[in-house]
C-alpha cells in the first residue's frame, strides 16, 4: 500500500514541479535558475513542515516521500550549477549555489518553526 501511496504523491509532486517551472520561467529571464531556486526553497519549507507534523505513517510517506521528494530537484539544481561554470557565469554559479542552499535551509527552518506552532 506504501507503493501506491508514494506514486500517487509523486505523481502530484512532478506535475507541481512542472507547473511552478512554467509559472517561474514565464516571469523571469535572463540566464539564472529562478524555476529551480522557487522549486527547491518552496520543497525544503515543505519537508520543514511535514517533519514537525507528520514523522511516519501514510501521509508522510505521500507528502514527504513521494511529494517533496518528485517536486525538488536536485539534479537539475546540480546541472544548471555546472552550465553556469561551464558558460563562465561564475558569479552566476556561486549565486545559485548561495541561494539555493541558503533558502532551503531557512526554508526548512521557517516549515519547522510554522509546523511546530
């Protein structure tokens, strides 16, 4: 049952990822990763706010695991990095990793604090 509660979430998670990429992208430009930025900032509040909430069992499974886990991404985060290093964007880069590690973390921290209240 764990199985198809976590599909189901990622399933939402991915489809969320995509939308708020979309949202991002068509009000934003230049070079820099905002979509990813929101993604992961927004991600790391939630798996603050699900942790104080919800430690184990089924919702946690679909929220944390499944949810979160699909609508972050590390992966891209790790790519657009490499892209900015690569095109000479040095500034850029450093700026993305500044970001993307400095909100998520009080991102984490404001999910647990509100989670808590």
């Amino acid at each position: 049952m764990n199985d198809v509660i976590i599909f189901f979430g990622g399933f939402l998670g991915a489809v969320a990822r995509f939308q708020v990429g979309q949202w991002v992208g068509q009000r934003t430009s230049g070079g820099f990763p905002y979509g990813t930025l929101v993604i992961n900032t927004l991600g790391c509040f939630f798996i603050g706010l699900i942790v104080s909430r919800w430690a184990s069992g089924g919702l946690f499974n679909f929220l944390d695991v499944g949810f979160t886990a699909a609508f972050t991404t590390f992966s891209t985060f790790s790519y657009e990095t490499w892209r900015l290093i690569e095109e000479k964007l040095l500034g850029l880069a450093f700026l993305n990793v500044f970001f993307n590690v400095g909100l998520g973390l009080a991102g984490v921290e404001m999910g647990l604090f509100l989670g808590r209240v």
